[in-house]
C-alpha cells in the first residue's frame, strides 16, 4: 500500500510516517514547512518523501494527492491551539483549516476512490455527564471553536466518502513536538509546587500506540466512526500528573484545584472526556497498551 500523510511535522504525523517504515510501506509525507521541520532524531520520517502542501489550497491538495496517487490518506494536519482558536481574528483561519482544507483532502480522496483517515477529538461532544461518548453518537454540542471547526472536518468526511475511518482522540503526547508531559517535567523541574486541574475527566493517547492502530485499521475495510486512547482507566489531569512526576522521579508538590479556580482558559473545556473503545475491540482491532505503561515508554523516549 502507499500513504499520504498530513501533518507528518507533529507529533501524530511523525510516528505513523516511521510506523509506515517499519511494515515496508511506502510513504509520503507533508506539511505546512518547505521542509520536514520535526525532530531530526534519525527516524524514518526525516527520510521518506516530503512534500510541501497548504491543506487549505484546494488547487494544490488536488494536484498533489492525485499526482501521488495513494492507496490510503491519513488526515493528521490541524489547528490545534485550543485558546487561541477563540480569537477573533483567528476563527476563519482555524475553520479553513480543520474544515475546509479536511473538505479540500476529502474531495481528492473521492477522486481517486482511496481510503481516507480523518483524527478528530472529544471536543466535538459538549463534554457534560459522565457517560464514556460512543463513537456513533450524534449528540454534537462543541464548547468552542476548535470542536466546532473538527466536527464540521468529521462532517466533511463522512458527507464525501464511504471508505473512511474518523478516530476520535484525547489528550494527545507524543515526542514530535509539545506536550501535557513536557511541560509538567519542565514544571516539576523549576517549582516546589503546582496547580492541576482535578475535574476534567479522561484518558491519555501516546501517538505512537496511534500510529500502530491507524496502520492496523488501514489494512482492513473496517470503516466508520472510532474512538482511540491508551487504556488504563480514566482520570483526571492531576491524577495524570501524579504518574507523571512519580515515574520520573519528581517531588514536587501537586495541588489539585478545579476547572474554574485554575482560570486562565480563554476557551471552554469538557469535564467529560472519556471515550467509549469497545468498537475497537468489536472490530477486531488490537486496544492501546495502558496509559501507564505509555507513559513509561515515553518517558525514556523523550529522555525526561
């Protein structure tokens, strides 16, 4: 099989271009960047084919996809920055890319008639309740406009294409690029104490247990809607930061404090993250390794 891959500068794109490599597939990366810009650590991703694309320039996403032909896209591009999609001057931008560029993927993807895969998030949902989300719930409520902007990318997928896979995903880490664990090591490093927000609810997805998944869900016809995160358990960002600063040898204190008493978040965030798996394994997918033992991998990864 060939992939097309978007986004191969973060830290999603990253692991499945060398997760590509490792199965013998070929594989073609792009981004944003006139070059590869991610982490030069040797892998293969610095290596296999990049190419220089403006996901919101439907010409060239068209010339290019086409061109390359692929068996199979893998949608990792986003805007991510969650606050910042708040701001008025930047809400057009985010929609052009978390919808329209996803549009302007999906429509060359029906061109060629190849599988598309698009990641989404559990921003889509209003993240009330405590009831894990399924993946086939239509109950769409975003909180703000980086759910928004991702479900109307979900919607422009499944509008477009039959075969294709929309895998839901949360609190995201990885090695290529910044990250929930980076910053509370770096915390944890400079600070006797720290404040971590103890009512958000969920479960941590290490993007290279991801890539293994998406992979795996590619080499089948298995399509539709999915949710993927590390297993484990669902917890909260304090309880996240405990595991974080316990494995890495950290002794820093950790006052745990609500959504509202940490403040500072321009954009409204879901207390409810937690995301229903087992159409993964009814699927006959493999489920992630524990967010705990992810987390120890990563760790010696990165070298925190």
């Amino acid at each position: 099989m060939k992939f097309f891959v978007t986004g191969v500068g973060g830290q999603l794109g990253h692991d499945v271009m060398n997760e590509l490599a490792k199965r013998g597939y070929e594989g073609v990366g792009s981004d944003i960047a006139q070059t590869y810009s991610g982490v030069a650590d040797g892998s293969a991703v610095t290596t296999m084919p990049y190419v220089q694309l403006d996901i919101t320039n439907a010409d060239a996403v068209k010339k290019v996809i086409v061109d390359i032909k692929p068996d199979a896209v893998i949608h990792c591009a986003a805007w991510t920055a969650v606050d910042l999609a708040e701001d008025d001057d930047k809400i057009e931008k985010v929609r052009a890319i978390n919808a329209g560029g996803t549009q302007n993927i999906a429509a060359a993807c029906k061109q060629l008639d190849c599988k598309m895969t698009y990641l989404s998030t559990d921003y889509v949902f209003d993240g009330q309740g405590v009831e894990p989300w399924k993946p086939d719930c239509k109950d769409y409520k975003p909180l703000n406009v980086y759910g928004q902007t991702k479900l109307e990318g979900e919607l422009a997928v499944s509008n477009t294409l039959d075969k294709y896979f929309i895998v839901r995903i949360a609190w995201v880490f990885g090695l290529n690029g910044k990250n929930f664990i980076k910053t509370m090591v770096n915390v944890g490093k400079t600070h006797n104490t720290v404040r971590v927000v103890n009512d958000q609810i969920g479960t941590p997805t290490y993007t290279l247990d991801l890539a293994r998944l998406l992979i795996d869900m590619n080499e089948t016809e298995k399509y539709g809607y999915y949710h993927a995160t590390n297993e484990g358990g669902y917890i909260s960002w304090y309880d996240f930061t405990c595991e974080i600063y316990k494995q890495a040898g950290l002794c820093t204190h950790i006052i745990p404090v609500t959504t509202e008493e940490y403040g500072l978040s321009k954009a409204a965030r879901p207390s409810n993250s937690r995301l229903d798996k087992s159409k993964l394994v009814e699927a006959g997918f493999a489920p992630l390794p524990t967010w705990q033992d992810a987390l120890s991998r990563y760790l010696k990864e990165a070298n925190l």
